[in-house]
C-alpha cells in the first residue's frame, strides 16, 4: 500500500501497477514520535503524519515538495525506513507548458524508480483506464442535506474530527478547496499522449495555496458561492502559510468568514465547538437541536408533554449556562421577566452540576419541573444536560442578554473561568462577529483563581486588594505557569501583595484589549462573566480602553439569561 497526502500526488499511476493507495488523514493525541525525531515547532500537519506513518504498515509514502516541513519529514521516513519506497516529487509551482512537461519527466522518473523498486511494469493503457475510473468518481455528487447551512471550506487541510464537527453543527460543506481538500477530483481532458493528459487532469484541480496563480482559488470560491452562508477558514499551528493566505484574502471575502487553528490533537474542542457552532448560528439565525438522542427533544416536544412553545402546560421558561467553573440558570415568565435565578459551583460532572442549578432555581422561583415549557443550555456543558430541548451556544446567549439588560450594548468582553471572548453586536442583538483566546486560560477565572492560591488571598479579595496599590509592577508573561514563577519572584523580592496583584490585572487587560482588537470596540461596552466582578480587572480593563464599562448587577447570569430569551422565543 502506498501512503500520500498531497492531492497533486500520482495515485492513478500507482493504480495502474495494481496498487493500493492511503490517504493520510492524521489526527494524535500526542507526538511522542515526532518530537523526537523532528523539530518541536515543525508543522503540527506533518508531525501527526509521521505519527501516522511509524504506526501504520505502508509498503511506501509519496510526498510533493509543497513546504520544507514536507522536505523534512521526507528526509526523516527516508532515513528510517530504507527498505520502503520513499518518494519526494517535484512539484511546480506553475502551469505553464514548460512547467508541465518537466512535472511529466519528474512522473516518467517516479515510475522508472518504482519498476525498479517493485518488479513491475509500468503501461500506459492501464494508467488510461485508472484515470478515466478517476475522472467517473471525481463527478459523483454526495448531495446536500436539507435545511442545513451551506459554507465552503478554505485554507489547511480539516482532520476527519473537524469535518465531523461542522456537519453536526448542522452546515453543508458545499465545497473543500483546503489543502488536499478536493483529493479525489480528477478530470480527464485535453489531447496528446496518455502521461500529456495526465499531467492536464491532474492540473485541473483547484491550485493549492503554493502556486503562483492564487488568483485561480478565488475565482473558484466566487463561482460556487451561490447559496452560500459562510465560509470557513483553516489554519494550522506553526504553519504561516494559511496565516498569510487568510490575511491575504479576508478583506476580498464578501461572505461571513470564520477563521479556525487546530493542531490536529483533540485539545480545546469544546472552544473549537463554541466557535463553529456560534458561527453556524449567526448565519442561520436558529438554535441547534441537542447532540444526544433523547427522542423527546429530537420529535420536539418538550418534558411536559407539550409541544414546544405550547404554555398549556407550563408558563415559563428556562435558560442554563453550564460553564467550566459556574452552572447557572434563569427563569423567565410569560411577560419575559426574570421569576429567578441561581449560580452554582460546576463539579466534576457538569450534568450533575446542572440538575442542582435546575432543582436550586425551581426551589428559589416556587415552580416544580412540569411549570417549564421550554429549556434551552448554553456553555462548554451545554451538550450535556439531558433535559434541555435546545442548545445554543454562549456566543450567541451572551449577546442575547446583553441586548435585553442594556440595548445599547455593542461590545461584550466575557471572562469566563477558561476563555475570554470578545463579541461585537449589531442594533438588534445579533451577533456581527467574535474572537475567543487560543486554547490558553491566561488571563481568565482559573488563572485568578491560580494567582490568588500563590499569594494565599481568596478570589473574592483579589480586586478590593489590589485598590491600594502603591509601586508599578510589570508581570511579563501571561502563561499561567510562567506568570505564577513571576509572582513567586516578586513574593521572594518583598514586593507588596497590591501592587503585584495590580500588575496581573494589567497583563489580563492588556490581553484582552487585543482580543477586542479584533472584533472592534464599539460603545457601549459590557463585561460579563465571573471576573467582571473583580473591581481591579475591571479599573484596568476601562483604562486601557478608555471608556467605562457597562456592568450587570450578577454578571454571571447573562449567558443563562440569554438561553431564557432563546427559549422564550
């Protein structure tokens, strides 16, 4: 079997020796191989195909010469593995005829090597047949599911993981012009020789983002973009490639455009979630139905028997926001007023945690269970929680609440215990755009919560303490693990716990300040979340911005309350 990755590698060719053909589609949860053979900030791509190669039984790997960590990891699996046919081929970065008839040579080179190499004779009248059989397959359509958001996929190759994750986000993926994203497509065309036709149909497909003539992959998204609601745009971790690419071309996308980065481990999925499931909301406009297979909530009734937005049998609503350090929930009446509303410590099961926010806010509002006729859950838990109907994410709740306290709202900075999210707002509510920091809890309620452990204070006397500040302190990482050797130093130097604890408010405003950067600061501006009850991360957040901020009498509560109104409509 011979392995390849790139969609320019020549699998008709090892098709028409009778060979079978892999194509990689690695994913790892860790690169326990790679780095220890390869640099640690090599591609993270690369790395988790050498995972996949030293574990897999490949009689052979064909690489294209796309990017030096190709290079290297060609070198790597050359030098170890001697007894395989290891292959690097050249690839142009042209289509003009002259680059075309020296990729033919480096093909009649390859397979000059491989009958070496196998004992096989190469013909040309079954490459024929391979390629034709290409060309049948490359035109068979998988057809669309109905009802769901169409968006067009750009940038670095999507692991399967991913893949999955935007389907069951409910879009159609309308078209994949990522890297190696239309592998398959393969059209037969053109005269000359058999290898002269070749060459052509395997430069019919959509360019990669290498060849000089990038123009060719806009044009390609322009003329399938009918119907579309979105796009989606991949890049990879210590690949900047796709990073310029996006840089590039997003002020030429006239479509809404989510910009993703993976290293194809299963880190951070649940903020990799958030962002795809919040986009798919705000082109959509609707809520997506819970992940599980409750069949009450997949018929549409909900756990009162009634139909959904049918009060017969009950007159209120809730909303649940199950996040990593608090769950809370909001109740709502007929007349969209708050009856009740409670916050709870999430344990170590969010479903848990939950059902006691539920039991704990029915308690507070005099209700039992059969009173709601609609709940709908929010938060990184929010796929969790058995007796929702709905789940939306806390993208779209947190803008949904804000505008319902303060219409005039249109920024939200959300700290929350392990994210930041930065969240721009049009006039009625919906969410214009986002950002959320990189799988990193610098700057948020577990790195406070850290800070305050080190200097022996509880989280609740962080922001009074930090008020009298007297020296200015600098805290130059904002790594929770790099910030902590900091602030231990300072603790070693006799520094005072105000002015240290200061010096972590600015670094976390500084942090954000660039989070909110990227969607635009617009007044008004609100600070939701736990941490928006930390006086001294508010004060620096308000001075970097300069401009107060707007905050909510229990700011924890805007996720859940935003749920409410969602499942009040």
């Amino acid at each position: 079997m011979i392995a390849y990755m790139c969609r320019y590698a020549p699998i008709e060719i090892f098709h028409s020796f009778e060979e079978e053909t892999h194509y990689i589609e690695p994913e790892t949860s860790l690169f326990e191989q790679a780095e220890a053979l390869m640099h640690p900030i090599v591609c993270s791509f690369v790395k988790c195909a050498l995972e996949d190669i030293i574990s897999a039984k490949y009689d052979g790997v064909v690489l294209t010469s796309c990017c030096d960590s190709t290079r290297r990891l060609y070198d790597v699996i050359k030098n170890r593995y001697p007894e395989k046919f290891i292959y690097l081929l050249e690839l142009p970065v042209k289509k003009t005829p002259a680059a075309r008839k020296v990729f033919e040579n480096s093909l009649r080179k390859m397979i000059r090597e491989y009958e070496a190499f196998s004992g096989k004779e190469f013909r040309e009248e079954s490459l024929l047949s391979a390629m034709e059989k290409a060309n049948l397959e490359s035109t068979r359509d998988a057809g669309n599911l109905p009802g769901a958001v169409n968006v067009g996929l750009l940038g670095a190759r999507y692991s399967p993981s991913v893949m999955d994750l935007i389907r069951r986000s409910g879009a159609n993926i309308s078209f994949n012009i990522s890297c190696t994203g239309q592998d398959h497509h393969f059209c037969l065309a053109g005269d000359g020789s058999v290898m002269e036709k070749y060459v052509e149909g395997l430069f019919s497909k959509v360019p990669c983002m290498r060849m000089e003539d990038g123009g060719e992959r806009n044009r390609y998204w322009e003329e399938h973009k009918e119907g579309l609601s979105g796009l989606i745009f991949h890049t990879v971790k210590f690949c900047d490639n796709y990073s310029y690419e996006y840089a590039g071309t997003r002020d030429e996308l006239d479509l809404p455009v989510l910009k993703i980065e993976t290293d194809y481990t299963p880190q951070a999925e649940g903020q990799l979630k958030t962002r795809v499931d919040a986009f798919i909301e705000a082109v959509d406009g609707q809520p997506l139905p819970p992940s599980g297979t409750d069949p009450l909530a997949q018929s549409g009734l909900n756990r009162a028997g009634g139909t959904i937005g049918d009060n017969a049998m009950g007159k209120y609503v809730l909303g649940i926001d199950s996040g990593s350090t608090s769950t809370n929930a909001v109740i709502l009446d007929e007349n969209k007023k708050v009856v009740a509303w409670t916050v709870v410590r999430t344990g170590a099961r969010s479903g848990q945690s939950a059902e006691k926010a539920l039991a704990e806010v029915l308690e507070k509002a005099g209700l039992v269970r059969e009173d709601l006729c609609q709940i709908v859950a929010t938060g990184y838990g929010r796929v969790s929680i058995p007796f929702a109907d709905k789940v939306v994410t806390e993208i779209s709740c947190h803008g949904k609440g804000a505008h319902y306290i303060n219409p005039k709202v249109r920024t939200i900075l959300d700290i929350g215990g392990q994210d930041s999210k930065a969240i721009r707002l049009d006039e009625q509510g919906n969410v214009k755009d986002f950002a959320m920091n990189d799988k990193c809890a610098a700057g948020t309620g577990r790195f406070l919560e850290m800070m305050a452990r080190t200097l022996e204070l509880s989280i609740d006397q962080m922001g009074p303490e930090s008020m009298n500040w007297k020296e200015d302190l600098k805290i130059s990482s904002m790594c929770t693990v790099f910030a902590e050797s900091e602030v231990i130093s300072l603790i070693a130097e006799n520094k005072d716990k105000a002015d240290i604890i200061r010096a972590l408010n600015q670094a976390i405003a500084s942090r954000n300040e660039g989070l909110l950067a990227r969607v635009g600061v617009e007044p008004v501006v609100m600070m939701t979340g736990g941490v928006a009850k930390n006086v001294g991360v508010v004060k620096a957040v308000e001075e970097k911005l300069g401009q107060n901020l707007f905050i909510y009498e229990e700011p924890e509560i805007i996720g859940a309350l935003g749920a409410a109104l969602f499942a009040f409509e």
